[in-house]
C-alpha cells in the first residue's frame, strides 16, 4: 500500500531552519515526481515547491525561492524539503504528495510554526 508520512516540523524563530521528511513506502519514490504543499487551516492548499523524477530539478514558487530547496535520498526512499530564512507567513501544515498508479496519495502532513 502506498503510503507518505511526513515528519520534521516543529516551532522555530524567524530567520531559522528546518529540514522537513518524506518517506514514501509501497512505490520508489525516486520514480516520481513529489510535491510539497502548505495548508493554514481555513484557506486553500497552497502548492510549495515540486521535486521532477527525470531530472530531480526542484521547482519553487516565488514566495519561497531562495529559501527552500528539495532533494532526494534513494536509499531511503526518502525525500527533503529543506527550509531557510522562515517567515511568521510560512507558517502551516506541511504536506508531501505524489501522484502513483492513476491516485494522487497525501501525506498525514506536519506542523511548521515560525514565531518569536
């Protein structure tokens, strides 16, 4: 069964880090592209940042450029999204997706929370 389990968040200042995880299980994640999205309770899902399969480029929207970058371990089946420099606005449930066998799967997401 294909499964996505996110973990890594958790409450920083602005300005600090954090390294979010995506570990996939049921599928190689490294075959596919993997999709980071963001979601305050009460607005829309916002997409992030997405992470090709071909290429294993990582695209960013401009809210984040600059300040995330993605990438993969294979021996972990494991995928990264690695944030710099975080905003209060960032703060969110953070999920990863990816679209397997004709099914898009979510993950259970974690919280990022950006406060002083």
């Amino acid at each position: 069964q294909v499964q996505l389990v996110e973990s890594g968040g958790g409450l920083v200042q602005p300005g600090g880090s954090l390294r979010l995880s995506c570990e996939a299980s049921g599928f190689t994640i490294s075959n596919y592209t993997v999709n980071w999205y963001r979601q305050v309770p009460g607005k829309e899902r916002e997409l992030v940042t997405w992470i090709t399969s071909s290429s294993g480029s990582t695209n960013y929207v401009d809210s984040v450029k600059g300040r995330f970058s993605g990438s993969r371990n294979n021996a972990k089946n494991t995928v990264y999204l690695q944030m710099n420099n975080l905003k209060p606005e960032d703060t969110a449930v953070y999920y990863c997706s990816a679209f397997v066998r004709l099914v898009l799967y979510w993950g259970q997401g974690t919280q990022v929370t950006v406060s002083s």
